[in-house]
C-alpha cells in the first residue's frame, strides 16, 4: 500500500470518522493506492448482516463480489461533489484513490460512492451535504 504519509483520521460533525490531510494535496496527485480483501460472490449475502455492509465496495468484472480497502480506503466518506475520486483496479486488485481538485491541509478528503462526482444515485443511508 501506498499512501501520503499526511493522511489521518479524526472524529466528523455529522459522519463518525472521516480521513483528513495534514499537507496540501495536488490535483491529481495519488493519495493512496489500497490492497484489497475480496469478498467472494457466495459470501456477499453474509456481508450484508455485518457492519462491514457499510464499508465494502462492489468488486470484479461483473461487479459481483465485495472488496474491503485497506488503509484508509474503505473510510472516506461520500459527497456528491468531493474533492477525491477512485480507481477499481481488477488487474492488481488495488483501489487507486487520486484528487480531482486541490485539497488544502486540515480538509477532510471525500469521494462519491457511485465513482463519478455529481452522481445522485439513491445510497443505502441519508447523505447530509
């Protein structure tokens, strides 16, 4: 795993923890690039009756299995426009996660949980913007 050494978590208003950064980030620049636990398909249903429900990822070709990111990866939080996007990397199961716009230190990094920023898709929980 690789990451920004500036990175750490603390204690959101309204959303339990989120993960900040210490140091200015650059557009574009990688964040992190996180290792992944795949969840097999048979397995998938047995996830959704623990707290991981919340925090894995769909994974694989057909998108029919889960993924837990290590590091940081499965705790940022969703924001419809955020200041972060990711890559779901099926070759090196790896889940890149890069900045799509400058991100001043002390700023929380969010992503939108579909993959692309502004999709509105409905979520599994109520979104405070």
């Amino acid at each position: 795993m690789s990451k920004i050494s500036s990175l750490f978590v603390a204690h959101t208003e309204d959303r339990g923890k989120g993960v900040y950064t210490m140091e200015d980030i650059k557009k574009g620049e990688v964040i992190e690039v996180c290792h992944l636990i795949i969840i097999p398909k048979a397995e998938l249903p047995i996830i959704h009756k623990t707290v991981l429900h919340d925090y894995y990822f769909l994974w694989g070709e057909e998108m029919n299995q889960a993924a837990i990111a290590l590091g940081y990866g499965s705790i940022y939080n969703h924001k419809l426009h955020p200041n972060a996007n990711f890559i779901l990397d099926f070759v090196s199961d790896t889940i890149e996660f890069y900045a799509i716009e400058d991100i001043e230190a002390g700023t929380e990094i969010t992503v939108n949980y579909h993959g692309e920023p502004g999709a509105d898709d409905e979520l599994w929980f109520n979104v405070k913007e």
